[in-house]
C-alpha cells in the first residue's frame, strides 16, 4: 500500500505545471534600418559599451623603448623589471556587445536602478563613435510568485549623435522579456 500512495505521490508532483517563461531575459531590443527605412544589415563591426556610474583606479607601467602596459591591479614584476608605475582614474565602461558584425539585430540590457542609459558604439570602418542616451522608468513584474520577479522597462525618450546613425526612434516603449523591437536604428549609409 505504501509503494502505491508513493507511486501516486510521485504522479501528482509531477503533473504540477510551472507557468514561469522559459525566454526571461529582459532586454531592450535593437533594429537595423537604413535612412529610408529599409531593414538592413549592417556590415560595419560595432562594439558597444555603456557608461557606469563612477571611476576605477588603472595602473600604467612605462619603460623606455617598450610599449606602455595599462592594468587594473599592481603588477610589481613590471617595476622589478624597470617600468616606472603611475596610477589613473578611467571610467568605469563595461563592453555589452564585443565585435558585433553583419547584424540586422541587437539586444542588450538595461539599468535598473537609474532612469537613464548611455550606450557608446564604437565602429571598426569610421574614427568617430556615436552616443545614444535612453531615458527610462523601471518597475518590478511578477507573473507568478513561484517565479521570482523581474524588471521591466518603459522607455521615455532616445537620442543619438549622427557619426554613423542617420536617427534613431522608439517603436515600442516596453521592455520585458517578449522579444518586441523596442529601438529603430537608422543608419547614414550601409557598409556592405
């Protein structure tokens, strides 16, 4: 009897459903258009950082006919070698997309606790970068309380410097975990 009520126990537990989204990473979506509006792909290699709050302490390490070594900790085999150690203060930048190529689509994450976003592109064909400032809200989502919460976005407004984009729009203000495009990139030509 007691192999039976554990046979059934084990049937019950396993007919429990989770409704929890599988796809739930929130991310604000990204898409290639050229200045007319065509949906492109865009060849140019693109790398794009974000601007965090606040700096970091570089280490820099000069010598004398050598290349100048930068390091975010000490390095004191350098100085026994005959570098000379001097100390910066750089941004505190992260890389969200490494070497992006021949891509018609991004996405990357944004802020939660601050109401704005600064993102750099920075391109492998042209010397200037531009820069994209989103203003947003975020707000705590929970589907179920067996899923944890998450944090959504509402975009508020978006503008871009014009090195490579031609403008820049928002197509749909929310950002959640549905995939939607959220931002329309309009470039200035198309690099093939």
């Amino acid at each position: 009897m007691s192999i039976i009520c554990g046979c059934v126990v084990l049937l019950v537990a396993g007919c429990y459903s989770n409704n929890c989204p599988l796809n739930n990473a929130v991310l604000c979506n990204y898409s290639f258009y050229d200045s007319q509006g065509t949906a492109i792909t865009y060849g140019d290699t693109i790398t794009v950082t974000t601007l965090k709050p606040g700096y970091k302490t570089v280490y820099i390490y000069r010598k004398l006919g050598n290349p100048t070594v930068t390091k975010n900790e000490p390095d004191t085999a350098l100085v026994q070698q005959g570098y000379t150690e001097s100390t910066a203060q750089q941004r505190n930048d992260t890389i969200l997309l490494n070497r992006l190529t021949n891509a018609s689509t991004m996405s990357l994450p944004m802020s939660y606790f601050h109401d704005s976003d600064t993102i750099i592109f920075t391109y492998a064909r042209i010397s200037l970068k531009d820069t994209i400032k989103i203003q947003h809200e975020s707000y705590p989502h929970v589907e179920l309380p067996e899923c944890g919460t998450y944090r959504f976005h509402t975009l508020k407004s978006i503008t871009a410097t014009d090195a490579a984009i031609d403008h820049i729009e928002i197509s749909s203000s929310h950002v959640n975990y549905e995939g939607n495009e959220n931002i329309k990139i309009y470039f200035n030509g198309v690099v093939e």
